[in-house]
C-alpha cells in the first residue's frame, strides 16, 4: 500500500470521517499531483504527506463534521464559490468529494489557477468552474453578485477584509463559511462593524483539533441576512488596507 494512501485512510479514521473508497482514490490522486507539481511551481509550503494530510486535506473537510452542517439540507449549499482557493483548499476538495455539485473556484494567482484546472480536466468534472481573477471586481459584477448559496474562504485574509471579499458573493439566506485558527474570537470582535455593513451575521460555530497534534481550528458560519450595500467590495487592495474596523 503507498505510505501517502495509507495516512489518508489513517487520517481520516482518527478524525472521525468516513468515506467511500472512490473518493479516498480521488483525494489521493489529487495530493499526489499537488504535491508531484508543487517540486516545481511553488503551490503549497506544506510539502510533507504528513502535513498537507492534517493541514489540508482534513482541516478542509472539517466542515463535514459539525453538527450543524449534517442538518443542513443539500440544496443550501449549491452553487458553493470558494475564494482565494490556492491549491485547492477547501474548494477543490468539495468538487472531488461532490461531483455533482456547481462549484466555482476563485484563485487570482494564474500559476495556481491554471493548476486548478489541470485537476478539473484531469478528474473530469464538467461542474467546476475555475476563476482567475481577485474578488474584488468579481464580487461587483451582476453575473456573480450575491448568487452562490454558499460562500467559502481557508487562509485568506484576516476576518474584516475576508468579509468584504466574500460576503458580497453571497445570496440572502446563503452562508459564508470562514475557517479560522486560534484567534478566531479574536477576529469575530475586529470584524463587528464589517459583518452588520456588509449584510452578514454570525449563525455557528465549530472548533475542533487536527490529528496528530496539528493544532485547533474554528470554523466560523456566517448566514446572509440582507443585502450587500452597492458600495462594496471596494477596488482592489483597499480591503486590505483600510479594513472595515
């Protein structure tokens, strides 16, 4: 058995998921050519099967452990916009696992995206779109304004800026899903005045410990209460800059 398939199936024992063997397969074959790829273009800093197997891959699919995403209805999170994806996390991951499922995959950085969609030819999955382009002008435009049902963002931005840059997406009643670390109390406070603005309010929590003594993690659900003022996101970069504090 090879070592990398064996700590995906170990992984994902210690951590509580279970899944089937195809898609065990396609996880595998993904990390593989991450990992194949990464020798030569740079596309993680977790270069290890033991990292990007904790780091990644099952700190991306913790989602599918909290009790309150098991309760939610399938329709509630189709179409899903992942922002900022990198290399594929969590978007990626999603597509692999949910084929059939409209997800959309927006990575401004071309080397990454254009990997993105090597995987999406590779695993044929004709429901994936990839998007090389920065949030900030994707969110103003009509065609994607406030109308994925689910919004999602990993290693991102801080939570103020991540907000603007990802709630704007979002339909009423939809939800926006940050994953967080340590600080993630800490960021809900900073990110007050940019959550009531930009439409969005806190519905749940999760928190949990990756295995192999990786560190705690938060996810942060966000419900969409009511529409994003016209105004944001602002051009690019000034998110960034000037955070709505």
């Amino acid at each position: 058995m090879n070592p990398g398939y064996e700590l995906i199936e170990k992984g994902l024992y210690e951590f509580g998921l279970e899944l089937s063997d195809d898609s065990v397969q396609r996880l595998y074959r993904y990390l593989r050519r991450l990992l194949q790829a990464n020798r030569e273009q740079n596309l993680t800093a977790i270069t290890g099967w033991e990292d990007v197997v904790s780091k990644h891959l099952l700190d991306s699919l913790a989602l599918l452990k909290a009790p309150w995403w098991k309760e939610m209805p399938a329709q509630t999170w189709d179409p899903l916009l992942d922002v900022g994806s990198g290399a594929g996390f969590p978007g990626m991951l999603f597509a692999l696992l949910f084929p059939e499922k409209s997800i959309s995959l927006l990575e401004a950085n071309k080397k990454k995206a254009r990997f993105l969609q090597l995987i999406k030819e590779e695993e044929n999955l004709s429901r994936v779109s990839i998007l090389p382009d920065r949030a900030e002008i994707l969110g103003r435009e009509a065609v994607y304004r406030e109308q994925f049902s689910l919004v999602t963002a990993r290693a991102v931005a801080r939570l103020p800026e991540l907000l603007e840059l990802t709630l704007p997406f979002c339909r009423c009643g939809g939800f926006f899903l940050a994953y967080k670390g340590p600080q993630a109390r800490e960021e809900l406070v900073e990110a007050a005045t940019a959550c009531e603005v930009l439409g969005g309010r806190l519905h749940a929590t999760y928190a949990y410990e990756l295995p192999w003594g990786k560190g705690t993690r938060t996810l942060l659900l966000f419900a969409k209460v009511s529409p994003t003022p016209a105004q944001y996101p602002r051009r690019p970069g000034i998110p960034k800059k000037r955070p709505l504090l």
